[in-house]
C-alpha cells in the first residue's frame, strides 16, 4: 500500500512539472502553492521554503488552501546578479500582462512601488545589495497595503485594487535572485479561529 501511494504521488508532481508547493504540512504557516512560467529551467526549488528564480523566470506564489486573500507574505531576498526583482499583487496569473496590480521593484538603486503604473513612491535610501540578504514583509489586508524591508517602511497606504490570492515575482532584467524562508500567513486566521471556537 506505501508503494502505491508513492507512486501516485510522483506521477502526480510528474503530470505537473510546473508546480510546486513549499511549506508542506506547514503548522505557523500557510501550505504554498507555486507555478513556473515560462521555461522550467529558469525556477530550482531547493528546499521546503527556498527557489532561486533566474533571469526571465517568474512564479505565482498562492495559499494552497484557497480563498486567502488578506495575507503577509514574508521573504528572505537575496539578489544573486543584475540589479532587482519584482514583486506584482492584487492582480492575477492569467492576464497578468493587462490586468491591474500592485507592483514593488526591488533595486540596487532603490525601492519603487507603483499602481496600474502610477507611481504611489520612491525611496532612495532602501536598496538591494548584490549578494546581500533582506527580509521583505508584504501585507494585503483589505483596502491597505504595507511593504517593509528589514525594518524600513517602503510603503503603507490604501489601494482601490482588490485583494487578490497572487503574488508573482519575477526577477528584472539579466537578474538573478534567491528567495528563503518564504512564508504566507493569514491575517484572518485569528478572525476565523475565534469563529471556530
């Protein structure tokens, strides 16, 4: 019976190549699941919580489990060549090119964040350092957004853009990076669990 449920289990992740999940039976945390776009080989998922995404990759990063719009999404970025990455939310995988969002470029010469390519700001004085590592916090709660970088606030202010179950993160161009301890939490969950009880 374990050899049966072995195999069905690989040849499920091999009808899928694509896909991923991170945090497995994760208890703090939210299961996350994972889509390449583009060339497989541009994506490595090493680890549990841990993808390095090459020049012209992309993923969409979603909770597993549905419906979770109002999240954080906590990252370790560790910008390996080139000069950022990007990180796109409040929109959608399958007509990401023209649909609406919430874009956070991460640079070696600084932090822009933008709304259906309006500018919302610019901070000079937080950047990405090649092979230096930060933590970036993204908040989609409701009507507000909160972008954090290490300890520094790059953005925090209302959005008419509804929330959305994606972030899609892509490297800019002829850049590399490496995200770690990637986690997702529900900033509903205390809601839901008090609901339960």
């Amino acid at each position: 019976m374990k050899n049966i449920l072995i195999l069905l289990f690989t040849l499920i992740i091999a009808c899928s190549p694509d896909q991923f999940y991170l945090n497995p039976r994760a208890v703090d945390s939210e299961e996350i699941s994972g889509l390449i776009i583009g060339n497989l080989d541009n994506v490595d998922v090493y680890a549990k919580n841990a993808l390095k995404i090459n020049d012209s990759g992309m993923v969409d990063l979603i909770c597993s489990y549905g419906g979770i719009t109002q999240f954080k999404a906590d990252m370790t970025t560790n910008l390996l060549d080139g000069n950022g990455v990007r990180f796109a939310f409040r929109t959608i995988m399958d007509t990401y090119d023209t649909h609406p969002s919430i874009t956070f470029d991460f640079t070696t010469e600084g932090c822009y964040v933008n709304e259906n390519n309006i500018s919302l700001t610019k901070v000079d004085s937080i950047k990405a350092k090649l092979g230096g590592k930060s933590r970036i916090l993204i908040e989609n709660y409701g009507k507000l957004v909160n972008i954090v970088v290490d300890c520094d606030t790059v953005y925090f202010g209302p959005t008419k853009l509804h929330a959305t179950e994606h972030i899609i993160v892509s490297p800019l161009k002829s850049s590399n990076v490496d995200l770690s301890g990637i986690l997702f939490s529900n900033m509903n969950a205390d809601k839901v669990n008090f609901i339960i009880k």
